[in-house]
C-alpha cells in the first residue's frame, strides 16, 4: 500500500514541476514580448525627438569660439 502512496505522490509532483515549466515559459515568452514593444518604442520617440534615427543632433558645423 506504502507503494501505491509514494507511486501517487510521485506523479503529482511531476504534474506540478510540469505546469510550472510551462507557466515559467508562458511568463518568459510574454517578457520577450513586452521587451520588444518597448524596444521598438523607444526607436520611435528617438527618431520623434532627435530627427533622425540615433546619434546626437548637429549643429550644421557653426562652432562658437571665444578669444580673451
């Protein structure tokens, strides 16, 4: 009978380790998801706010020098 007992707790516990593995890649796969909306957010209002797509704004070559 002691058996039949550790057999049954034996299963349960692979049912449960198994949903886990699954949840835990249910919640890796929607992280990727999410990290990929907000990557291609940030691309957008970098090329909104800057002009162009990365890199700093020029100033068209007109440097400002001060002699003393």
């Amino acid at each position: 009978m002691g058996a039949v007992v550790s057999c049954f707790e034996s299963i349960c516990r692979t049912i449960g380790s198994v949903l886990m593995a699954i949840v835990n890649g249910i919640g890796a796969i929607l992280t990727a998801i999410v990290n990929g909306i907000v990557a291609l957010f940030d691309i957008i209002i970098s090329c909104l706010t800057c002009g162009r797509g990365g890199g700093r704004r020029r100033d068209g070559g007109r440097h400002t020098t001060s002699t003393v």
